[in-house]
C-alpha cells in the first residue's frame, strides 16, 4: 500500500492553521513527545520491513491510549488529535 505523504503535510497544515486561528495552541512539548513516541514506532516498524510484531503493536496500542489520556486532561491536545486524526 502506497502513502500518499502530501495528503499529511495537507492535514497537518490544516490542523495547525485552524490551532492558530482559534488561538488555542498545543505546546511544543506535547507534539514533541507525540512525534517521539510515532517515530520509535516507525523506526522499528522499518526494521522489520512492513511486518508489526507484537512489540510494535503493543507500542501503538500504548501511543493510543496516552492520545486519549492526554486529549482528556488537556482541549488543546483534544483539538489538535480530533483535527489531525491521529486516532
């Protein structure tokens, strides 16, 4: 299956422009810490050329449920993960 990539930066810049708009930001260190943990996903992912093991699973399962954790205790990180799509 093929990533259309231009179809994120589209989103992502959407999401962000709205953010702005609205005057409601998500810090930096919220998206840093989420882009962290979906790279160590990714990165690991590649390594096993496309096939999730468990160990990947288990890591977006866990990236999942701190989407939702933190997108209750903080409307700027709900914004932004309702917005993006990230779940």
């Amino acid at each position: 299956m093929e990533i259309n990539n231009n179809n994120f930066v589209d989103k992502a810049e959407k999401v962000i422009s709205k953010i702005n708009s609205d005057r409601r930001m998500i810090t930096t260190s919220k998206i840093r810490n989420i882009l962290s943990m979906a790279s160590i996903i990714y990165e690991n992912a590649k390594r096993g050329k496309g096939n999730l093991r468990e160990e990947e699973l288990a890591d977006i399962q866990m990236l999942r449920m701190k989407l939702i954790y933190d997108s209750g205790r903080d409307r700027d990180v709900k914004n932004f993960v309702n917005g993006s799509g990230l779940l």
